[in-house]
C-alpha cells in the first residue's frame, strides 16, 4: 500500500513538472484553459496545476488530451524509476519538478531502464 500511494505521488510530482517546466511543449494545448481558469495562479509554485485539476471536468478536449499524454508519460517514468526514486530521492517531496531534479542529478547512476526512460 505505502508503496502505491508513493507511486501516485511520484506520478502528481512528475506529472506537475512536465506542464510547468516543459515550457512551449506543454503550454500550447492547455494555454486557453490556464489563461481561462488560472490567470490569477502564479507558475512554478504547483498553482497552475491545482487550478487545472480543479477545473477537469471543464478543460478543453485538447487540453484533457495533453493532460492524459502527461499521465501516462508519468506513470511509465514513475514505473520505470520507481527504485531508482526510492533509492536517490526517498526525502524529496513531489511536485514542482523536484523528483525530476532529484533524478538529474543522478542520471549517471540511475539503472540501465530508468536512464533509458529519463532521457526519452
């Protein structure tokens, strides 16, 4: 159990950093439902994500789109790492990209799988 429920936190953490930190890949789908739903949210703090999974049931078809792409590319690293997370990033808190940073700054001795799937 301990462990689903810190896979599900990994997957919120690394789903957050790919919408925020991604820059023009993530913006784009989503930008009208941010600016629609989220203006007054500062970005990089977790607030634009809070706002967008409070507004789910009315985001764009483009942007559910999106947001399910990031899930599964988040489920997939976070089943892929999960070890190496546990391993390198037991004390870092997900959100904000930090289980990704935390990943970075071990990529050379993240397991053979684990690397493959980080740096897709």
């Amino acid at each position: 159990m301990a462990l689903g429920r810190s896979m599900q936190l990994v997957v919120a953490g690394l789903m957050g950093a790919v919408v925020v930190s991604s820059g023009a890949w993530a913006a784009p789908p989503c930008v009208d439902d941010i600016q629609k739903f989220c203006a007054s949210s500062p970005a990089g703090d977790g607030s634009i994500q809070a706002c967008l999974k409070s507004h789910e049931a009315e985001l764009s078809a483009d942007c559910k789109a999106h947001v399910d792409g990031i899930r599964k590319s988040g489920q997939q690293l976070a089943a892929m790492c999960v070890w190496d997370i546990e391993r390198f990033c037991p004390d870092v808190a997900p959100g904000g990209g930090r289980i990704l940073a935390c990943l970075q700054q071990n990529v050379d001795s993240l397991s053979p799988v684990c690397k493959e799937q980080f740096t897709r």
